[in-house]
C-alpha cells in the first residue's frame, strides 16, 4: 500500500489520481473535523473546501519530513484560527475579544504548539527522541533510562540536553522565544 506521504509527492509530479485517492482516504475524517468545530453547515463546508484548495494551491511547499496527515491537519486547523478571529459572533462591537473568544484562541494556539512540537520531535534522531520520551512522557531519571537502553548515564545526559536543544531551536524557528524558554 502507497503511504500518504508517496502519494502527496506523486501528487506534486503530476500524478491526479494520486490527489484523488488522498482526497477519499481523508475527506471523512477532515469533514468531521470540522463538523465538530463549527455550529454552522455551511461554514463547515466552506473550510473543508479551503483546506483542498490550500493543499492544491501549496503542493510544491509539502515536504516529506511532515506526515501528510500532520500537514493537512496544520492546514486545517489555521484555517479555523483565521475563522475564530474574523468571526463577528466571537468579538464584541469595539473588536475585542470576549472572555470566551479569548479562552478559545488561546486553546486553539496551544495546540498549534503541541503540533509543531509533534513536528520538530520528528527532527529529533531516534536515540535521543527515545531518550526524551523516556525522560519526559515517561518519567524515567537517567539512570534508569541508561539501565533502559544499556548505555552509560552521560550519554543519556547528552542525548536529551541535545534533544532539549534541537526543540527549542526548532520552537523558536516557528513562534519566536516566548514559546520555549
């Protein structure tokens, strides 16, 4: 089986049919995506048909270290961003943003954090990414995680203050220093 990833670049060289099986593997799940987000049918289906042609429109910017799946769904979920923010129904008459408006904008931010974090652990090599993880999600120290892999404690060290390094740079790249100090 063709992986999204495969699919998308033969997309990119011309290959329609490749477009196609894309857009019926993920049309459902995109739908629905929305569908749960928006209270209106109609805007539902209009940021639906904005994501296709975004993707359409950015083919040549997709690059194989983003998961289709990630990719699509960053799209997607800008695209419900911009919504919030022009939308007349979640600003007040002097266009500031209501307590609710507020709370909403900001959760829709701080999951754009989580999935540019998802994104930059993928530039991570698998020793420290396993490292991290271990440290991080799942609560290993260091020498249990050096148990863990069998390899010395400053290694382990090293692999996660490397780890730690390469997210910051790579947070920093995308949001700017006040993301991840």
């Amino acid at each position: 089986m063709i992986s999204d990833e495969d699919l998308m670049l033969s997309y990119v060289a011309g290959d329609i049919k490749a477009f196609e099986t894309l857009y019926l593997k993920h049309k459902g799940p995109l739908y629905r995506y929305f569908r749960r987000q928006c209270k209106e049918q109609d805007k539902t289906e209009e940021l639906f048909q904005d994501v296709w042609h975004k993707i359409i429109k950015a083919k040549n910017s997709y690059q194989r270290s983003a998961k289709f799946t990630t990719w699509i769904y960053h799209i997607a979920h800008n695209l419900l961003i911009d919504e919030y923010r022009k939308s007349s129904s979640v600003f007040q008459d002097n266009n500031e943003p209501t307590e609710l408006a507020s709370n909403i904008i900001d959760n829709l931010e701080r999951i754009e954090i989580i999935e540019q974090l998802k994104l930059c652990l993928n530039n991570l090599s698998s020793v420290q990414l396993e490292s991290f993880i271990l440290k991080q999600d799942a609560g290993f120290d260091l020498i249990e995680i050096s148990n863990i892999v069998n390899c010395d404690k400053e290694t382990i060290k090293s692999r996660i203050r490397y780890a730690y390094s390469k997210l910051k740079i790579c947070l920093n790249n995308k949001f700017g220093t006040a993301v991840y100090e």
